[in-house]
C-alpha cells in the first residue's frame, strides 16, 4: 500500500514539474513575442496635410476635434508620418504632421499655434510612487531641438489627476527653432498603460527615433 502511495505521489510530482516546465517555456515565447511587435512606418510629402487631416479625422475623433481645423500659414514644405505598431491584439497608432517654414515667417507661426491651442502647463498626476515619491509627468518635454507640448482637449479644464491625454491618448504641438518647423503629433493606444517617461514614450511609442534617427538623445 505504501509503495503504491509513493508511486502516486511521484506520479503527481513529476506532472506537476511538467507543468511548471511548460509555463515557463509558454513564459518565454510570450515574451520574445511581445518584443517583437510588427511596426509600419510611412512617409509623403505629397498632399501631407490633407492625408494627416483625413487619417485623424477617421481614426482619432478626439485628437481631430482637439486639432482641427489648422490654420498652417505659409509653409515651405509639409510631411506627413504615420507610425503604427501591434502585437496581438494590441495596436497603437501615431500620426505626425511636420511643416518648415520660412525663416522670417517661422517666428509668428510659432506665436500663433501657441496662441491657438490650450497647452498643459501643470504636471500630469499618475498615480505612482517611486521612491516613495509621487512620479509626475512634465507638461512639456525636448528630444534633440524638438519642442513637445501637450494641447489639452478643448473646453476641458486642466486637471493633473485626470489622465485623459497620456498615455492613451496624446495630441502635441512640436517646435524646432533650429529647422523652423512647427508639427502636430496624434497618438492613441486604448492599452497603454505607463512608460518610464516622455522621452521613452515618443522614441518608443509614437516612433520618433524614425523621424529623427540622429537626434533623438
């Protein structure tokens, strides 16, 4: 009767480690597989405001009523970017509009899209400690000579507890002194929980390190 029972109990022990043995490979795929997300990035310069008005418009409700209608002035040149990544069933999608302008004009187009949108000016809120520290969020960042701002829906009130811009949802302003370019970034993923910061959130994200291979420290 004993053997028997030691039998069985080795019969448990040894499933249980197959088990055990399979979470851990199953563990392993998964999480090769989420490092490896399918991204698509394109670019045009050919009709670039319109093509960025009209994919916003269609997949971003939000970001459309938050930036829409622009009023870009007299540009040089305009290029539209679109970045999208997805593993499984989660997906997130950025859209950029970056316009150049002339050297003499530059300065009051910078002055009117500031002027236009309602930028965040308080740190965002998150919810986190580290440290035992709350963890906020700026209301502006820099990457390179790039400029990014956070518009804030409109008609909405600023609140640093309310977290309906970041990290779900983004819409910015950009502005580039040194190449006189002022952009519109629109960014959504519904899954998107946290990033370790602004910077991490637009290399990684929002696929700036495209956009801007060599300048994105």
């Amino acid at each position: 009767m004993k053997e028997t029972n030691k039998a069985a109990l080795r019969c448990k022990l040894l499933v249980l480690g197959l088990c055990i043995v399979a979470v851990l490979i199953g563990a392993q795929l998964l999480s090769a597989a989420l490092a490896e997300a399918e991204t698509d990035f394109q670019t045009t310069t050919v009709d670039a405001a319109a093509s960025f008005v009209a994919a916003v418009s269609r997949e971003d409700p939000s970001g459309a009523a938050a930036l829409f209608p622009l009023a870009l002035g007299q540009t040089e040149s305009e290029t539209y970017y679109r970045y999208r990544s997805s593993v499984y069933l989660f997906e997130s999608s950025c859209h950029v509009l970056l316009c150049r302008y002339a050297q003499e004009a530059y300065p009051a187009a910078r002055a009117a899209a500031e002027a236009r949108y309602p930028l965040r000016t308080k740190e965002l809120e998150t919810g986190e400690t580290r440290n035992g520290k709350p963890v906020t969020i700026p209301p502006y960042g820099k990457l390179g000579d790039d400029e990014f701002r956070f518009i804030l829906p409109k008609d909405q009130p600023e609140d640093p507890s309310i977290r309906y811009y970041f990290y779900h949802h983004s819409v910015m302003l950009i502005c580039n002194d040194a190449a006189r370019e002022i952009g519109y970034l629109v960014f959504r993923d519904k899954d998107l929980d946290e990033a370790k910061d602004l910077a991490e959130f637009l290399k990684k994200d929002c696929g700036w390190r495209l956009i801007r291979p060599n300048e994105t420290h």
